[in-house]
C-alpha cells in the first residue's frame, strides 16, 4: 500500500479518490464535539435539534468531517509529509448527519520546487468530501511540503525508524530464511 508521495510523484491535475469511506455514527460526533469541548446543542441534544432547528434533527460537527478528508487523503497526499503548511481555505458547504457516509477525493493544483532547500517542494491540493447521495458537504485547499526521493534515500527509505522484527526466545533478529 502506497504511504504519501515524494514530490515527484505529483502531477499537476491528478485527482485520487480516497478509499474507504466513512460513514458517521452519533457515537463519532459525540466523542469529536466532547473532546473538543464543542458544546453546541445542536450536535448533542436531538430535542433541541429536533425542535428548534431547521435542519429537524443533529448535525454532525463540520470540523470531524474536515479532520476525516484530512486523514482519508493522507495515504495519497500527505504520509510522507515534512510539514502541513497552510490551510488556505475551508468550506463546509452542506450538513452531514448521524448515518451518512463520506467520500474524498483530492486534486493536485500546484507544485514548486523548494526556493531553499533541493530535498523537498510544495504541493497544493483541494480535497472535497461528499455524501453517499454525491452531495459535496466540505471542500478546502491546503499547502503540503513533501520529499523528493533523495530526501527518502538520505533518510533510511521508505519506513525509516522501523524496527527489525526479535525472535522472542533468542533476543536477535529472525532469519529470513531458514
């Protein structure tokens, strides 16, 4: 399974949709609204919800459903990441609710080479979300400063900091072949 890309790996115009999906329980929302401190009635109270919103039942966070594109795109954008830079802009443009499922999909806009530094370059990307029924709910661009493969090399490779499997009963590091 493919980790991020090298700056390399970029081409300007590329789209990767993002698999799996996630589809959002009222568990998820809570836990995101409570450990964020988010206390707004309207993601935690459904009489209130119910009652007096014109949306007639909880929304989910807006803010959990950007973290998850977030982490849905960073195995084809940002796992082998130096840095998130920027988030340039955030749209959350339709209400997901308890039981929707969300997709991504991310566009590469832009990449540039470092100005100080020949290891490394910018990528900018746009990734949208969207609702099982293909309604877009969140869109934003963000700044990703990624590797170029001699960054990688230079480094250890592609998992560097891994270690070696011990064989628990010697304290030493399996044969490969036996």
């Amino acid at each position: 399974m493919q980790f991020g890309r090298t700056f390399e790996e970029f081409t300007v115009g590329d789209v990767y949709r993002h698999w799996p999906g996630k589809t959002v329980t009222e568990y998820d929302d809570h836990l995101f609204s409570l450990l964020t401190m988010n206390h707004h009635p309207l993601h935690l109270d459904s009489n209130y919800a119910e009652s007096t919103t014109d949306f007639g039942r909880n929304v989910v966070v807006g803010n959990y459903i950007y973290s998850l594109l977030l982490g849905m795109s960073v195995p084809d954008v940002s796992g082998k990441a130096i840095a998130n830079l920027e988030i340039e802009s955030l749209k959350h443009v339709a209400p997901t609710f308890h039981g929707d499922t969300v997709y991504g999909e991310t566009t590469v806009l832009d990449k540039v080479p470092s100005k100080s530094k020949s290891d490394r370059g910018i990528v900018s990307v746009e990734t949208k979300g969207y609702k099982q029924d293909g309604t877009l709910v969140c869109t934003f661009r963000r700044k990703v400063m990624v590797p170029t493969a001699a960054y990688i090399a230079e480094r250890g490779g592609e998992q560097p900091g891994r270690p070696e499997p011990r064989d628990a009963t010697r304290g030493r590091p399996h044969d490969k072949e036996q």
